[in-house]
C-alpha cells in the first residue's frame, strides 16, 4: 500500500507536495475547514503567485487539484454545492504523517529525550511536548486541544513570549487556557485566538504588520483597539461569537470597529461582524464602502436610517460573495431595496455582487 501511496505521491507537482504532507497536522478524524486550509498554507508560504488571481483563489484550485486525484475527500459541502469541509482516509493520514517527520515538516510533541528533531519547524502541542526542544527555527506553533494539556502548554507559551520564537509565523492555539497573546511575535502572518479566554487586544497588536489573518470567534473580545488600524495587510478579520448554529444570525455578537477601518484596512476580504454603531462622528456603513477587496460581510445593529448609506457602500463592493445583516430592529426588506433574500436564511446576494 505504500509504494502505491508513494506513487500518487511522487506524482505530485512540486507545490502540491508541501501543501499535502501540511495536512498531517490535523488530529484523527477531524474534518479540514478549507478556509482555514486555505489560510494556513498562504502563511507559511506555499502558495504561489500567479497574475490575475488572489492567492486564496490559487490556493483553492491546489485544493480542487487534490480533491481530483483522490487525496482528500468532500466532508461537507455549503449549500450551492462547494466544498466546505475535507476530509483524509486513514491509510493516507499514516503515510503523510511518516512522510512529513521524514522531512522535518511537522512535530507532534516530543517524547523521549533526545527525540526532538535538531531544528523543529513546526510544532503541534501535546501532552509529550518538552520544554527542553530548541525552538529557535519554530515557524508554526499549534495547539492540540484534545492532547495538550494545560502545563505542557504554558511551557510552550513561556518559549514563545520570551521571544524566543522570531521566525514564528503561525500561532494558533484555538482552545489553549491563556487569557493574554504574544504581541512580541513580529512575523506572525496568522494568528487564531478562537475559544480562548482573551478579553482584551493589547495596543501592541499594532507591531503585528504582517498579519494576514486575526480570528477571535469565540473569544471574550468584545471590542477592537484603534491601533489595528495599522495592519495594512490583513486580509481576514473573523470576530464573531455565536451558541446554537441553528439560530446563528438570532444571537450572534460582534465587535465594534475603530473609525476609518476604510482607509487603513483596505486589503481585508472577510470582514465578520461588526457593528454599524457611529464611532467619532464617521458611520461604519460608510466606511464599509471603502474596503473594495471584501468577498464576505457581516453587520449587526443596524439601524433603519443607516439603509441609504448601507446600499451605497455595497454598490462598491463588486467582489462582495456573501452578506450577513442583523438588524437592530429587524426591518430587513425596508431598507435593503432590491436586495434578494436567499431562502432559508438571512443571508443576501445584492445588485452589483458576484
């Protein structure tokens, strides 16, 4: 079976092959959120350029390009058919997993002295992590909520606020029991706080710069600190809070925005949610209009006079794909004229957008 493995493997283009053996770093069983795939392999670097076309739409093809040779599987698709989740046969999570420690790709804790690798590049927690690995060449750090553990993991997290991580460019420690972040990570181009117990952004996200991706869903932040503003290349600012999935749109929380996100933040393409609250006298709605990269929105606390501004900022937004409104007294249809509303839920395709 593996020499048959290895054969589709081989066969693989060179900027497939990295992407795929990247999988690996998933638990058993757990389904890939494609965005969140999509997300990963622009920042470690494995997605290449290619004019015309944004790195998450190469970066998708790479995943229709595994999807057509069998190496990964539809989980889960969204309601137009696309798909939104994967999902890798045990037999060929095996093989990428021996193949990516052949290659020094990824670590999965360390056990035994003496078994870490010399440089660790990539690292996921678990409970066998030791404090004693070198950590210097560490690019990407994951936690592993359903092996770590909570003194294995403050360990980790010593390491990296020490600064002793500088190449670090991924952080994502979704679950992880911390309550503040390593602001002193300069070339972090991701950085996943989800289901955390964070409640404030310190204004020393601003040295952030390169940052791409913010994802705060779940997390206690309830509001963001001007100096984001400063981080011109974030491309995905995820939010949001949210309990029971089936009344998503009843319940969602989200975050107020500084004032001229507009003109600082031009690069972002998903922006979920905000509140369309005024903030020094400068409308949200009308800054919205502004961000002509976005693909996907959400507002919340909208108000019936902010209708005639709304609709101006979206006839902006061409590139727009999915809106969510919450309205702050509910009167979708009065104000969003000539926008349709897709059925089964409060989600809008609107004049102008693909």
């Amino acid at each position: 079976m593996n020499k048959v493995l290895s054969l589709s493997y081989y066969d693989l283009p060179y900027h497939l092959k990295a992407c795929f053996l990247y999988l690996s770093i998933f638990p058993e069983d757990e389904m890939l959120l494609k965005w969140k795939i999509i997300r990963l392999w622009i920042a470690e670097g494995f997605v290449e350029a290619k004019e015309g076309y944004t790195p998450e739409e190469v970066a998708d093809s790479y995943l229709n390009e595994l999807l057509n040779r069998s190496l990964i599987q539809v989980a889960d698709t969204y309601e137009d058919g696309r798909p939104r989740k994967f999902r890798i046969h045990d037999i060929l999570r095996n093989f990428i997993i021996s193949k990516s420690k052949e290659q020094n790709l990824l670590t999965v804790g360390c056990g035994e002295e003496g078994s870490c690798p010399d440089k660790i590049r990539r690292m996921a927690i678990s409970t066998s992590t030791k404090e004693s690995c070198n950590f210097k060449y560490l690019r990407s750090l994951f936690w592993l909520e359903y092996f770590a553990d909570s003194e294995s993991g403050m360990m980790m997290f010593q390491k990296v606020l020490g600064g002793r991580c500088r190449l670090l460019k991924v952080l994502d420690i979704r679950g992880a029991p911390i309550d503040s972040i390593p602001t002193q990570v300069f070339q972090l181009k991701y950085l996943s706080l989800r289901s955390t117990n964070i409640k404030l952004i310190p204004k020393s996200i601003g040295n952030l710069e390169n940052l791409e991706t913010l994802d705060l869903k779940e997390s206690e932040v309830t509001e963001l600190p001007i100096e984001i503003l400063k981080l011109h290349k974030l491309r995905h600012l995820l939010v949001y809070t949210y309990g029971d999935a089936e009344i998503f749109h009843s319940i969602a929380r989200s975050l107020k925005a500084p004032y001229a996100i507009g003109c600082n933040l031009t690069c972002l393409q998903k922006l979920c949610f905000i509140d369309a609250d005024e903030a020094d006298g400068i409308k949200i709605v009308r800054e919205i209009g502004k961000l002509t990269q976005l693909r996907k929105l959400g507002i919340t606390k909208l108000r019936r006079e902010d209708g005639k501004d709304l609709c101006s900022s979206l006839g902006k937004l061409t590139k727009l794909r999915t809106l969510y409104i919450y309205s702050i007294e509910d009167v979708w249809r009065s104000f969003l004229n000539g926008c349709i509303p897709l059925k089964g839920s409060r989600n809008y395709t609107c004049p102008g957008a693909d």
